[in-house]
C-alpha cells in the first residue's frame, strides 16, 4: 500500500527543509533520495547517490548537460529501487526536477503521483542569457546550449502531476504546454523572526564600528556577479561616495563562488572584472566587501541600511530580496520582471531601468540624505513578504496540495 512523501532534491533538504519537518511532526512516512554530497537530516531516510563516472570527454556540446542530468536520473533510480526494496511506496514524489533527478522515478513507483519545482525554464532569447551581453558575447552558441539546458528537465515534466514554481515570472518562463498543472507557492521566509528591529552598531573585520545612524547602503550578491547587477552597483558607487561623504557601503558575497552567469573572463574574478574602471574612483575605505556571513550578521547589516540595491537580470528571485522586505528596508531593485513580482515603483520599494546607472546613482544620493521620506516605502515593503513570501502560508499551501495528491495530513 502506498504511503508516505519521497522528496527528491541533490542538495535535500534545500527548499523542502520546512514541509519536510512539518510532514514529519503531523507523523507522515518520508524518505529522500539525493546526491551523496548533500548535508545530513538524521531523521529522514535518505537513499544518497554518487555518479558511476562524468560526462563523456568530447561529448557533443549540446549533449553535455543532458548527459549529465540523465547520470543523476540513473543515480537517482537506482535511489529509488533500494528504497523500493526496503517496501517504501509513496502515494506522491515532491521532486526539484532542475538536475534530473526526477526524469526517470516513473520506472520504480508507475503510480506514484509526482510534484515537481521546476523553478526556472531556459530560454535562448527573452530571459537572463541574451539581456546583457557586455562580457560575454551572445553567440549562437550559447542560445543554443540555454535552449538545450532543458532537455531532460521537460522530459521530467511530462510525468508531473502538479508543477510548483515559486513566484509568478518564475512560473511564466515555463512553455504553455505545462501551464495548466503550474501552482505558485513560495517555500517562503520565517516573517515573524525576520523583521524590523532597532539597528545596532557593525564591527567591521578592520575593527571600525559603523555606528546606528550612518548612511548605510547594502547589497547582497551571493556569487558576486553581473546577473545580480554587480557591475551597475559599482559603477553607481563614485558619485553617491562623492555626494554623501558619509556614506558607508557594505556588500556580501562570495567572490570565488561559480555564479549563475557563467565564468568570469580570462581566470578573473567578476569583482575584479566589474571593479574594472571604476577602482580608483572609488574611496575603497569605504566599501565593506563582507564576503559570505552568517544569517544573523546579514539581518543586522540590513537593519543598518539606508537603501538596499536589488539587480537582477530576468531569473529566479533571491531570498535575500523577500527577507529585506520584511526587515523593512527601502529597496532600490531593478525593472525586470522577477522584481516586479515583489515591489510596485513608488508604493513599497523604487524600480530603475537595469542599465541606468545614473539613476541608481541618483536613488542613493536621496535615500542617503533624506531617509525620513523613505519610511512610508519601508513600512510597505514590510507588508510584502507578510502578503506573498510568509513561510507559514507557503507552508500551508504545499500540506493542501499534499492533501489534494491524497496524502493523509493531521491538521
């Protein structure tokens, strides 16, 4: 008799941490398959997987990927036969289908109804890889090798019963023939622990303080790159130095971390790359590089803040977005679609165009010396989160899709 949730993610428990342990509290069979590199969950029986081999050397470009997700999707049966073996039978497969994981779980459990996060489906054109091409050239190439990143992730889909993305533009990119199983739930955010709070004074790694008060302007850029808007915040930065003598700017993220667009050119980082003609108009003195930092140092940072730069190109939406909304910073994020599913221009937060960085410019130097006007956005952009990113009704709305998938769930 079927029973129970498989979830299946390479870096489980990643999104599902939440309803995982929910599920688990309310007493309902879980078991997990995932790469053998993904962090423990001593309570969850995990089958962890590692791949036989890699990719074939010389492979046909666009085969790479494709080879690779299949290698996952056999990993990941092989996974699933064991479990099977032990008489684990799911009544449904919550699965992000991104890496492969997923393409091939049909073969153990025929019955087994599947949810699958897609999260974000590439295009050639009209997304992330042809919108900003200052680095690195479109070329057919890469329009190609977009295009074919999701070969077995739509092989995946056609098995899936329910498809979840986590915000509206994410669900869009996805093609029209899956649009009618898509369900937008965001895993969401702790909205009551994440929130406003009086802002205490920085130590900085140097032993500086900034003290409560201060200009302050953050952004949070994980892998520390263009696709974040990286380059535009730099460039940005000499005027609004200039302006607000001040003014400090702390940043965090990882400069070695490999980011979502790609390698930096010529073994470079892209700090170095996007510090590249601005440096030395930059009083260096006063830009925090922070590298990664704990969850509580990020909050405390942004407490700190007078305005807090958001970039994105059109792609997935950060956390790190929804969590400085509900501690009730005044954002300055891009006009591109995933930001306007969190911030209306002028009503909870402002929305520039990517490429404009005398606006951006402009946008600090008031946020700096005027922070009283911003107090109506900021109170707003509170409300966002509590609305659209609250990890309790993203919570609630995955236990009712569960239900709707006849999944026994106490209240």
């Amino acid at each position: 008799m079927a029973e129970g949730v498989l979830f299946v993610h390479t870096n489980f428990p990643a999104q599902f941490r939440d309803l995982v342990e929910s599920l688990l509290a309310r007493g309902v069979p879980v078991r997990a398959i995932s790469a053998n590199t993904a962090p423990v969950m001593p309570q969850v029986r995990t089958a962890r997987y590692g791949l036989s081999r890699g990719t074939t050397p010389g492979i046909f470009v666009y085969a790479v990927r494709p080879e690779a997700d299949l290698l996952r999707a056999t990993a990941a049966l092989r996974g699933a036969r064991s479990l099977k073996a032990e008489g684990f039978e799911p009544q449904v497969i919550v699965g992000h289908s991104g890496w492969g994981e997923t393409a091939l779980l049909k073969e153990a459990w025929p019955d087994a109804k599947q949810v699958l996060y897609p999260e974000f489906f590439y295009r050639g054109r009209g997304l992330d890889i042809d919108f900003d091409n200052e680095f690195i050239p479109l070329t057919e190439e890469g329009v190609l090798l977009g295009k074919t990143k999701n070969s077995v992730m739509s092989l995946a889909l056609t098995d899936a019963t329910a498809i979840v993305c986590p915000t509206p533009f994410q669900a869009s990119t996805l093609p029209s023939i899956f649009q009618p199983r898509v369900r937008v739930i965001h895993e969401g955010i702790d909205v009551d622990a994440i929130a406003p709070a009086p802002a205490a004074p920085f130590p900085l790694d140097d032993g500086r303080v900034i003290a409560p008060g201060t200009p302050v302007i953050t952004h949070i850029n994980n892998q520390m790159e263009p696709l974040r808007g990286l380059h535009i915040f730099l460039r940005a930065l000499p005027r609004v130095l200039e302006a607000v003598p001040d003014a400090q700017v702390l940043v965090i993220g990882d400069e070695k971390a490999r980011g979502y667009g790609g390698n930096a050119p010529e073994g470079k980082t892209w700090k170095q790359v996007c510090l590249e003609g601005v440096e030395d108009r930059i009083d260096m003195s006063r830009v925090h590089f922070l590298g990664r930092v704990a969850h509580g140092r990020m909050h405390d940072a942004l407490r700190l803040s007078s305005a807090h730069v958001y970039y994105t190109y059109p792609f997935v939406l950060s956390w790190s977005l929804a969590e400085a909304m509900a501690l009730g910073c005044y954002v300055i994020g891009s006009d591109t679609p995933p930001v306007r599913d969190a911030i209306e221009d002028g009503m909870n937060g402002r929305l520039l165009p990517f490429f404009d960085v005398d606006a951006l410019s402009e946008a600090l130097i008031e946020a700096c010396r005027n922070p009283e006007a911003t107090r109506p956005l900021r109170a707003a952009a509170r409300e966002t989160p509590l609305e659209r990113f609250s990890r309790a009704k993203g919570r609630q709305a995955w236990l009712d899709l569960l239900r709707e998938m006849d999944v026994e769930i106490p209240a």
